[in-house]
C-alpha cells in the first residue's frame, strides 16, 4: 500500500476529495496520528514536571542552599532524573513518527525535522550528565567522597549551571526542527492550517528566548512568557487535535476511464 501510495504522490489532491478507496484504508495513518498525539501527551506532561522540578530546587548563585534543597527532596530530584530520560527516549519517537507521517508531505523537509530533532535529543541527552554529576556530587556517592562538602556542593552547582546552558542550546535546535515541523503541518493539510502557521511561531519563539537566555543577564519574566506563548497553544492544541480528531488524510486523485 505504501509503495502504490508514493507512486501517486505527486498528484494528491484536497482533502475534501474523495475517491474509490476501500472504506478504513487510511486507519495505520490515522493509528500512526493518534500515536503521535499520545507520545506528546506524555513529553508535555514530563515536559512540565522535570523543568519544575529543577527551577523549584536550584537556588542560583547559592551552592549550599541548592545544596540542601536537593538533598531535603533527594526523591524528588532524582524522580526528575528519570523523566528527563523519558523525555529524551519519547522525543527520539516522536521524530520517527512525524517523520513517517510526514514522509508523503515531503520526504526532504520531514527527513530534515527528524534530523534536527534526533539532534535536540542527543544534545539533551549530553547534558543530563551534568544533572547526574550534580546528584552524585551532592549525595556524596563513589568518586565524590575525597572532596571536601563546600567543594562538592560549589561543583555540583557548575554543573547545574552547565546543564542550564546546554539545555538552552539544545533548545535552539528544537526551535529550528519546529520551523521545519510547522512548514510540513501547513502544507499537508492533515490538520488546521492554524497549527502549523502557530508551530513555526513557537519555533521562532523558542529561538528567541534561548538565546536571550545564553546571552542576556536575567532573561526572563513577561518577555519569556509571550516568546512561548505560541508553544504551549500550538504543541498542547495539537496534541489535543491528534488525539481526539487524527488526521484529514488527502485523496489521490483518480482518472476516469474514456
């Protein structure tokens, strides 16, 4: 089906056309749709907690306070260490899904957006080290026990403090991949237009507001918060849309005989 479906690529029609295709030729598609939308449920509900969770714990500038802020919620730190690589792990699928729904929109520019976002997680999964390094530090666990308390707690706030940077850059790149994402979303019509137009405008934002982040002093506040506006409307709205509604998927145009 798949190799029939190429070979009449090029002439996709409107969605709203319809053809002689038998009745649920489109349900993998529309499985492979609601798949995606549940994988973002997911990275949108870890996506919240594990940022959070780090904001909530890190006292910046104060190695001590941060110190025995982590160690008063050691299970909560550490349950947010598992749900950042969960995040890294749903994030690898996503792009595989996207890439194969996507895959007759453009194989180029959906090849492009997996790329960058396999890209964003392997970046992300670098930098998780550093949050790793911090607990292990912290906790006083093997390799961390001939230092002194003030040296480890001043190392493992570096390290939080590296994590943040490279988390911000990791975002850039998921700011591009969202450009690319949106493009492909607008184009295929397999959902509401809006949703693609909102999605290259969350990726500009994120852009944005992580290089005002790595650049600029105290970024943040008000300015951060309408930067990701678009985000949180687009991811969360079509999250939501792929859940409950799936996919329009375009007919093939069919020629009548005579």
């Amino acid at each position: 089906m798949e190799t029939a479906h190429a070979l009449r690529e090029p002439q996709l029609a409107r969605p709203e056309s319809t053809s002689d295709e038998p009745p649920g030729s489109d349900r993998p598609i529309q499985r492979l749709a609601r798949a995606t939308g549940l994988l973002y449920l997911v990275l949108a509900v870890f996506g919240m907690f594990s940022p959070m969770v780090l904001e909530s714990l890190v006292v910046p500038g104060d190695a001590q306070a941060t110190a025995d802020s982590i160690l008063g919620s050691r299970w909560l730190f550490g349950s947010s260490l598992v749900t950042w690589l969960a995040i890294v792990v749903v994030d690898v699928a996503i792009s595989v899904t996207f890439y194969l729904l996507l895959r007759p929109v453009s194989h180029t520019l959906s090849l492009l957006a997996a790329a960058l976002r396999l890209v964003y997680s392997a970046v992300l999964a670098a930098v998780l080290l550093n949050l790793f390094d911090a607990f292990r530090l912290l906790t006083g666990a093997q390799g961390a026990a001939g230092l002194g308390e003030q040296q480890r707690q001043t190392m493992a706030l570096a390290a939080l403090d590296t994590f943040s940077a490279g988390f911000l850059l990791a975002l850039v790149l998921f700011g591009v991949h969202l450009l690319t994402l949106g493009s492909l979303l607008h184009r295929s019509r397999y959902v509401p237009r809006v949703f693609g137009a909102l999605l290259v405008a969350a990726g500009v934002g994120y852009i944005a507001d992580s290089l005002a982040g790595l650049f600029i002093a105290d970024h943040g506040g008000l300015v951060s918060a309408v930067l990701l506006t678009p985000a949180v409307v687009g991811e969360l709205g079509l999250t939501a849309w792929l859940l409950l509604r799936g996919v329009t998927v375009p007919r093939p145009v069919t020629r009548q005989a005579g």
